[in-house]
C-alpha cells in the first residue's frame, strides 16, 4: 500500500522551527511495516513555497495567517494541492498527518489565537485529503491503520 507521510515525521527537519520531530512509537512503526508498504513523504508547507524556518502560522477562519499578521493562505492551500495530487499519482488511501498542524493536523488544531488553545478541526492539507477519501489519521492514532496494514496484499 501506498502511505502519505508528513515529511517532518520522516526526520527531515521542515518544521517551522528548523527541527523535525521524534516519535519513538512512530519509529517502531516504520520498522514493522517499512518492507512491505510505501511511505510518501509530503510537507506542503515547504512543497507550497514557504522557507525552513519560517514564521509559525495558525488557520483563522478561512485563512491562513502567520503570527506576524502575513497571509499565508495561498502558500498552504498549493501546497494542499501537491498532497492530493501526489495522493492520486500513488493511488495513495491513508495518510499519516503530523498532529495540530495548520496543514497536517486531523481533527484537533489550533485557534489561531497564537495561545496554544486547540480546536476542533483539520489543517488544510488533511481537509483536502479527506474530501478526496483518503483516509487520514495522525501519529497519535498509528493503531487504527496496524490492521489494515496487517491484512493488506
Ligand atoms: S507542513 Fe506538515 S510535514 Fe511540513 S513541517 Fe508542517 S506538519 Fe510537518
């Protein structure tokens, strides 16, 4: 099977900060099943034209906005765009999406107050992916995928 990952997931250092992030769980997890399925590493932040590192941004209402006050709505909706168009190219059904993020986070993000307050709601990469049907889950949630993987020819 074809695996959409954040990139930052990965190891690659693409965060806003410069850093990428560890995830002992998600390490193990790679191990197990790096063999058999195909991990497709995205970060539309960075596919979408921002830099490494770069201001942090926050989804408010339709938009995307740094914490600086810049739109940057137009960086993260192209880069939506090459998610879902790599997504179809690899026939791509699940995606492992970094959790809270403006653009990977699926089901829980932030305010867009800039307070670390959390919200219901999907970044807009994960939005984009879902409306296609790709099934998106966050590294937190590695269990829901493990029997499908488990099972998969
Ligand atoms: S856009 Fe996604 S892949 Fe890129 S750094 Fe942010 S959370 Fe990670």
């Amino acid at each position: 099977m074809n695996i959409l990952i954040s990139r930052c997931l990965l190891g690659f250092p693409c965060r806003y900060d410069g850093k990428s992030t560890d995830n002992e769980r998600l390490d193990l997890f790679m191990a197990k099943y790096k063999e058999k399925h195909n991990f497709i590493g995205v970060c539309p932040e960075v596919e979408g034209g921002l830099p490494i590192p770069r201001a942090k941004s926050e989804r408010v209402g339709d938009k995307v906005m740094s914490e600086y006050g810049e739109d940057n709505t137009e960086a993260f909706e192209a880069g939506a765009n090459i998610a879902v168009k790599k997504a179809i190219k690899y026939n791509a059904q699940v995606a492992i999406l970094k959790s809270k993020s403006p653009s990977c986070g699926t089901g829980i993000i932030y305010d867009g107050t800039f307070t670390s307050k959390l919200i219901p709601g999907n970044g807009v990469t994960s939005q984009k992916l879902s409306d296609i049907g790709v099934y998106v889950i966050t590294e937190e949630d590695l269990d829901k995928i493990e029997y499908l993987l488990d099972n998969e020819d």
